[in-house]
C-alpha cells in the first residue's frame, strides 16, 4: 500500500439487509468519527426496525491501526452487536490487519476473507443454526 491517506465508501444494500463499507489507509480519530457518523446514519433503517442486518468489510488497502485506533474499532465492533449486526464479514488482505480485527471483534459473529465474492457468499447463506 503505498498512500496510506484515510479513506472509506459506505453503502446500503436494502434488498440484501447489508451494510457494505471499505477503508483504506492509516486513520485517526478524526476519520474513524467519521466512518462511525456515516454507519449509523446508513444503518438507521434497519436499526430502528429492528429485523437485524448483515455487514462486509473491504478493508484489502486498510493499514495496521495504531493502538488507539484499535481500541476504537473495538468499541465499534460492540456498538455493531448492540444495533442488531447479525454477521458481518471482512475482507483482507494482510495477516496482521486480520490479527488486530480478529481481537477487537468478539462482540459478533465475525469471519475473514481474501476474496469478496466468498465473504459475501459467507455473509448471505444461513446461520448453522438456522440450518440444522
């Protein structure tokens, strides 16, 4: 990666219950404030009814974030189990930017990923229990 300048995209896909979002870069608390105000505002249909939502994470250009960053995603990744996040998958491709995913995420149902097309196939089939 070779601009490590913040960036995101957030989407709303109302057909699928989805929150699609990417973010690339070396943030700060500025730009995670940001990325958070843009979430819920986009999520806000499907908070208030209730019904839950699934949400994939692009974050294949995402540096490894310092400490206080981490801490922040980590408080976002409970807010995300509180507004009804059912699974949310995040695509990456470094083992580290996985690592410090994978610990701030105990909060819900998280799973990692190379590929999009997997991640989302992931996030759209169902739950184990729901199949058994």
């Amino acid at each position: 990666m070779a601009d490590l300048t913040p960036a995101f995209n957030v989407a709303r896909k109302d057909a699928q219950r989805e929150i699609h979002w990417s973010a690339s870069g070396l943030w700060d608390a500025a730009k995670m404030s940001e990325l958070f105000s843009e979430l819920l505002d986009i999520s806000r249909p499907f908070r208030h009814d209730k019904m839950g939502f699934r949400v994939l994470g692009d974050l294949r250009d995402f540096a490894v974030q310092p400490r206080e960053i981490a801490a922040l995603i980590e408080q976002s990744q409970r807010a995300s189990a509180q507004y009804g996040v059912d699974r949310m998958a995040i695509v990456c491709s470094s083992v580290l930017v996985k690592q410090q995913f994978r610990r701030v995420s105990e909060a819900l149902e998280c799973e990692y990923f190379t590929d999009k097309s997997e991640a989302i196939a992931w996030l759209r089939s169902p739950r184990k229990e729901q199949a058994a």
